[in-house]
C-alpha cells in the first residue's frame, strides 16, 4: 500500500507540472516557465506536497545530464565554427565584465566573495533551452542570429568547466599544489577533447570507424545512445570534469557523425520533452519560497541587476564585435537570462564549502526567476525594436 501510495503521489506531482506547463503555454510563454512554477507551487514553501528531499537534488543533476546530451546531439559543429571567434570572444567579455559587476555587488551587500565570484560566472552564463527556443518561436530557426546564438551558448557551455574546476580547487580555502595541478590537467583535457572532436568530425577516417561503433546500437538506439551519455559522463566524472560536460560533448560528436548519428538524434528526440519537464520541476521543487519571501528586496535588485546587466553588456559586447544593430540587442535579450549550468555551479559550490547554504539559496532564486522572466523580457524589447524601427522606417524589422 506504501508503494502505491508513493506511485499516486508521483503522478500527481506530475500531473500538476504537465498542467502548469500547459496553462503558461496558453499565455504563448515556454512551458518550462510552467514547470519550474508549478515545482515551486508543489513545493515545501505552498502546498507541501514534495519536500527538498535529496532525491530531489539527484534528479536535478540526473536531468541537466541528460538535458545537455541531447542539446549536444543538435549542434552542428561547421555552423559554430563560422561564428566561434565571435562567439569565444563574446563568452570571454562576458565573463570579465560579469565578474566586474558582481564583485562590486557582493561587497556592497556584505556578501562573501565566493557568492561574488559565483555570481559573476552566473552572469556569463545563458540557457541554452530557453533562448533556442524562444528564438525559435520567433521563427529564427536557420538563420543567422540563430547560429550566432547558438555558437555563444555552446562557448558558454565550455566555459563552465574551468568555472567549474575554480569552485572545486578554492572550495576548502587556499588550494595546494595538487589541487591547481589538478585544475590544470583537467583543463588539458578538455581542451584535447575538443581538438579531438573537432577533428574526428571531419576525418572521413575516423567517422567511419567511429559510425561502426555506433551502429552496434541501431536496433535499440534510445538505450544504447543512453548507455554512450551515462559512459561519457562517468568518464569525466573520473576524471575530476563534470559529468554534464561529458554527456554534451559525446552529444556533440555524435550529433555530427551524419548518417551514423542520424538514428539517435530521432530515436532520443521524443524523450527530450520529458526530461526538459521533470528537469525545471526539480529546479522549482527546490526552491524555497521562504527563504525568497524573507530576502525578496535582495533578490529583486539581484535579479533586475542580472538581466538589465546581461542585456546590456550583451548588446555593447555583440556591438564592438561588429554584429548589426538589431541582431545584437535579439540576442541580447534573448541571452539575459541565467542558464542550466548555473544549478550545476552552484550545486558545485555548496558541496565544495565554496557557498553556504543561504548563498545557494540566492543563486539558485535568482536563476530560477531569470528563466521565468526571460520571455517577458524578450517581449518587451521586441516591442520596443518594432516601435523603434517602424517610427524610423515604416516597415518591421526582420529577425533574421
């Protein structure tokens, strides 16, 4: 009866969040919006009805994993190697100014200077399913600012792993020789296993060999493309990177192995709407309302800081990289808001001893929140575009 009561209690939980997810889908918003207020309704904080339970941290972690291989599997490597000196120069300003806003706050605050400096990689950082998919709902899908878009993220993405390494080798205090040896090795690796993808994925050579592999799994490729993210994961997980960056990189190459890879970016793709809803509701699960109600003057200058300031920097940094006008402030708003690496850094942070419980609650608010405004916010600069433009031109700009 237990078991049944436990099997009843998660259809109902989520139950709520396919409503929630369908309610804001109604007001033309993503419906992870949905999913991370439904959690937060479902939650400790309201109704009660699913307490911050460890498990529930575990199936955080357990989604960004498989959230980040099937991002990986729709990146097309030649399309962000036509933008990757913008798109790595635009990721580097980011975090240099994002550290030069934060700080500054941190200390006016009286906020520790961990926060200061997980904060300011917080600002560096945008979600990729968020701003994809806004940018496809504004039918950017195949162009140009698309592409650029995608390119920041996917440099972003390979940021958080030195970001990463940082929080982990300064979490005790000082770190020692072995430690920063051990930041360096890691960086090594992930800089071989860049090169090494980007040249497997254009060697006829190694594609072939490395479609022979994959084809073991044609016949079942949900499990055996499940089985290669779990493996790659582990792999880098072993060796002291995240285990995120492991599924998204083996994502990326097999996303790129043309014919080989075709099956598993088909077979995967159904499950994605899945795991993108049980992913935002264990964010919003995890929130606590108290602690926001209790701090919500903080929070709100925090948040508004973040996405005025992601905006803005966004726009001057895409500016002097010579992007056109409109195109810049598109992807400055669509890039305003904090991405899913975020909950992997600050998660990081926590069990490190880098931040306290209190400053992984204000992270994890403020990150949680800039995804729920983040359409909003996109809505009301193109509003402000399109006025702008058709005052000065008469005709409506194009996204593109």
């Amino acid at each position: 009866m237990e078991h049944a009561f436990d099997m009843t209690h998660i259809a109902l939980v989520l139950f709520l969040a396919f409503l929630g997810g369908t309610f804001i889908s109604k007001l033309r918003l993503p419906s992870m919006v949905g999913y991370i207020l439904a959690g937060a309704l479902i939650g400790p904080g309201i109704l009660g009805l699913q307490g911050p339970t460890a498990e529930i941290q575990w199936l955080s972690e357990l989604g960004i994993i498989l959230l980040l291989f099937l991002l990986g599997l729709e990146i097309d490597i030649e399309r962000f190697r036509s933008s990757m000196k913008t798109a790595l120069a635009a990721t580097l300003w980011q975090v240099a100014l994002g550290l030069a806003l934060m700080l500054p706050v941190a200390f006016y605050f009286g906020w520790s200077l961990p926060l200061g400096l997980i904060l300011g990689f917080l600002v560096a950082l945008s979600s990729t399913a968020i701003a994809i998919g806004m940018l496809k709902d504004l039918g950017a899908q195949g162009t140009h600012t698309e592409r650029l878009a995608t390119a920041i993220l996917v440099a972003q993405d390979i940021l958080v792993v030195p970001m990463l390494l940082l929080v982990g080798a300064f979490g005790a205090g000082t770190p020692d020789a072995w430690a920063l040896a051990r930041v360096g090795f890691a960086l090594a690796v992930v800089v071989t296993s860049m090169w090494a993808i980007f040249t497997l994925c254009r060697s006829p050579y190694w594609c072939e060999r490395f479609g022979r592999l994959l084809s073991i799994g044609r016949k079942q490729p949900v499990i055996a493309g499940l089985a290669f993210c779990f493996g790659a994961a582990a792999l880098t997980g072993a060796l002291g990177l995240s285990t995120a960056y492991g599924a998204f990189m083996l994502g990326v190459l097999i996303g790129n192995m043309g014919a080989a890879g075709a099956p598993y970016r088909i077979a995967i793709e159904p499950i994605r709407d899945l795991l993108l809803m049980v992913f935002f509701l264990s964010i919003g699960l995890l929130l606590d309302v108290f602690f926001i109600i209790e701090h919500w003057i903080e929070i709100a200058l925090l948040l508004g800081a973040v996405i005025l300031a992601k905006t803005i920097l966004n726009i001057v940094i895409l500016r002097m990289l010579r992007v056109t006008d409109y195109r810049a402030y598109t992807l400055g708003a669509a890039l305003a808001q904090v991405g899913e690496f975020g909950f992997v850094l600050i998660a990081a942070g926590l069990s490190s001893g880098f931040i306290d419980r209190d400053g992984y609650q204000l992270a994890l608010a403020v990150i949680a929140l800039s995804l729920v405004v983040s359409p909003l916010w996109l809505g009301m600069v193109r509003s402000y575009l399109a006025y702008r433009h058709i005052y000065l031109s008469g005709t409506k700009p194009d996204v593109a």
